[in-house]
C-alpha cells in the first residue's frame, strides 16, 4: 500500500520546469524568460535548464514582482 503523505509532500516539494512555471501562472514561456531577466523572477539554473520553486514564485508575485509595470504607473488623462 501506498503512503499517499509521502507521495503528495514529493509531489507538492518538487522543482517546476519553465514549461510548467508558465501553465501555473498562466503566462507564455517567453514571459517567464523575460521575467528572469528583466524582474529577478526567482530561480535556480541547473546547467542549461531552469528550475523554479513554486512558494518562491508564489512570495515573488504576492510582493508585485509579477506587476505589469507600464500597465500599474500609467498616467491617466483628467
């Protein structure tokens, strides 16, 4: 019989790939490049590839990191 405990803690403590970063969040892949580059969007490289931690991206967006800057500091018209 399965540890359904240990299984979901494997599940929920696991690493995301870029790919699933972005269906997470609701984002295109190259949003997520962008990010990393230009918003210290925050991850881990692991040779060529990127890896994310999903409570790390989850603290990240809750403090604005994921903010639409232009859209957010747009001056409107009185």
């Amino acid at each position: 019989m399965e540890d359904r405990s240990a299984c979901a803690w494997m599940h929920a403590d696991r690493w995301l790939s870029v790919d699933e970063i972005a269906a997470y969040l609701g984002i295109k892949r190259d949003t997520v490049y962008k990010w990393i580059s230009e918003r210290q969007m925050p991850g881990h490289k692991i040779g060529r590839l990127w890896k994310f931690r999903k409570e790390e991206v989850d603290e990240w967006m809750r403090s604005g990191g994921g903010t639409d800057y232009k859209r957010s500091h747009r001056k409107t018209d009185h």
